[in-house]
C-alpha cells in the first residue's frame, strides 16, 4: 500500500508534468509558489528528498494537501549533476526546473521542488517556525556585526592589536554578515511575506465560511417547523451540503464529511415531512461543524512558547 510522509519533498517539474496531464488537480493560492491538492493522485514513485538521502517510494497525494515550493542547493553528489554536466542551461531550467546561480563569485546550481506539507495546521505553523527562524538568525548576527564593529573601533583607537591578517579576515566575515542581514535576508523575508498573508487569510476564510455555515444551520435547527414550510427547503440544504465539499484540509475533513451526511439525511426527512428526525439530522451536522471549528483554532497548540509572538496579527 502507498505509504504516508510528515515530510515529503518531490522535485517540482514532476509535481507539474502531473498537473499539466491532468492527473493531479490543484488550487493556486500564490501563483506555483503554493498549492493545495484538490482530488487525491493515484499511487504514484516519486524521489524524496531527505537530508541523508534520496529513495523512490509509492505513495498518495491526499486531498487538502499543501505543496509549499523551495530551491534546494545541487552539488557533484546529487544524481542531478549528471544532467548538468550534460544538458544545455536553457533545457535544466525548461524541463528539470535547475537554475545557475552566481553568489559572491561563485556558480551554484539550484532545483525547484515542492515540500508536501499534509494539513492547513501543519502550513501555518511552518510559516511561525520560519519567521522565528529568521528572528534568531538575525538576532544573533547582528549581536555577532556589533562586535566586530567594536573590535575595528578598539583597533582603530589604539586599544587592540590585530595582524593584517586578522583584519582581513574580520573584514571578510564583516562583509558577508552585512550582505546576509541587509541583502540576502531582507530580499528572503520579503519574498516569503506573500505566503504568509495569503497563507493565514485563506485560513481565516475558512474559519469565517464554516462559521457562517454553522450559525445558519443553528437558525434552522432552532426554526425548523417555519423552516421545513419554505418551498426548496430541500433544495436549500441539499446547497448547504455541497458548499462544504470544499473544505478538505486533513484536521477538518472527517467531521465535515459528517456534516455533509447528516444534511442529505435531513433532505429526506423534508420529502416525507419528518420534522423530528430533520432536527435531529441538523443538530447532528452542527455539532460536527462546531467540532471542525475547534480543531482549526487549535492549529498552534503545540506551538513553543517563544514563537508564539511570531503569529502575524490579522
């Protein structure tokens, strides 16, 4: 049987080879940059990237799945570096998504691949452990810049002594810490900003549509002798039903799918006039609504403390 993964990383060109076919059905939330899976992949071998390795596995691509892009550094012991050393660059970037890079001189060669992460909780507190990620580093680093500062201020005043050995060196280090905090990380942070935003909205839309589903259904259940009267009641929560089909993220798909039972039970209670039992079907679907409801406020519930302030503020 196809296996699952916490931690699934596929190569991108084919992540989109499936999509451009056909196979594999996906919502756009920032352009390619992020996706989430709408109808399950058949089992399919895809390459993992890990950090010690690389094995083809069989596996699903779930429904309600997000795949969140990132570049990943190539060098001679990837299997890639075959195709690098032999392809054309303007075929690497158009068929195998790999991009030459010049950094500080030096060429580097990159491969989009796509991070599977397998629900809307997990996404959203990826986007928190990034952030804070980024806060530590520069944190540090900029406590790291202030001493050399300090240390070329001492040596200038007569205070330290340093070779002209020294003195490259610490200027070579002051340099690269200047370009990663004022360059390469400002350019990063600026670049995953769009995730975010999007990434958090999308969730605060999802929270704000069950919500509203949930206090409309709430209404007909305290209602439902007026409501059952309605012409197309049936019609109206047969609707109601196949509004909720589209929230498929893993946390909230089972009681969803519940809900959605519960409701089409309660629209052939309507056709026979079974008021008792049309109630009971509508609380029922409540119920598990209000379930999904909390399991989506729970998403930072294993948070650490210390990254909690991290969450942007909506």
């Amino acid at each position: 049987m196809p296996k699952r993964y916490k931690t699934r990383r596929l190569a991108a060109s084919k992540i989109r080879e499936r999509i451009d076919k056909g196979r594999l059905e996906v919502i756009h939330k920032v352009g390619s940059k992020l996706l989430q899976i709408k109808t399950p992949d058949s089992p399919v071998t895809y390459h993992l990237y890990r950090t010690r390795s690389r094995r083809g596995k069989k596996m699903w691509l779930s429904p309600g799945s997000f795949l969140n892009s990132r570049w990943v550094p190539l060098g001679s012991r990837n299997r890639e570096w075959e195709l690098i050393e032999t392809l054309p660059e303007q075929e690497l970037k158009e068929k195998y998504l790999i991009v030459r890079v010049e950094e500080n001189g030096k060429v580097r060669w990159y491969r989009l691949i796509y991070e599977v992460v397998s629900s809307r909780a997990q996404l959203l507190r990826q986007r928190v452990h990034i952030r804070a990620q980024y806060s530590r580093e520069r944190r540090y680093k900029s406590v790291v810049l202030d001493g050399l500062e300090r240390e070329f201020a001492s040596h200038a005043l007569g205070r330290a002594q340093l070779t002209r050995a020294q003195r490259d060196e610490l200027s070579v280090l002051f340099g690269r810490i200047s370009y990663r905090l004022n360059v390469s990380m400002t350019s990063i942070q600026a670049r995953l900003a769009a995730r975010d935003i999007v990434a958090f909205i999308d969730a605060w839309m999802e929270v704000e549509g069950l919500r509203g589903h949930f206090k409309r259904l709430s209404e007909i259940a305290r209602n439902i002798g007026p409501e059952i009267r309605r012409p197309n009641f049936d019609a109206h929560l047969r609707n109601i039903a196949d509004r909720l089909s589209v929230y498929i993220s893993w946390e909230i798909r089972r009681p969803v799918r519940w809900a959605r039972y519960h409701l089409n039970k309660a629209v052939d209670d309507v056709l026979v006039t079974n008021l008792e039992e049309c109630r009971r079907h509508v609380v029922r679907a409540t119920q598990h609504l209000q379930t999904a409801l909390d399991a989506l406020h729970e998403w930072d519930r294993s948070l650490p403390e210390q990254e909690r302030g991290h969450i942007p503020k909506m």
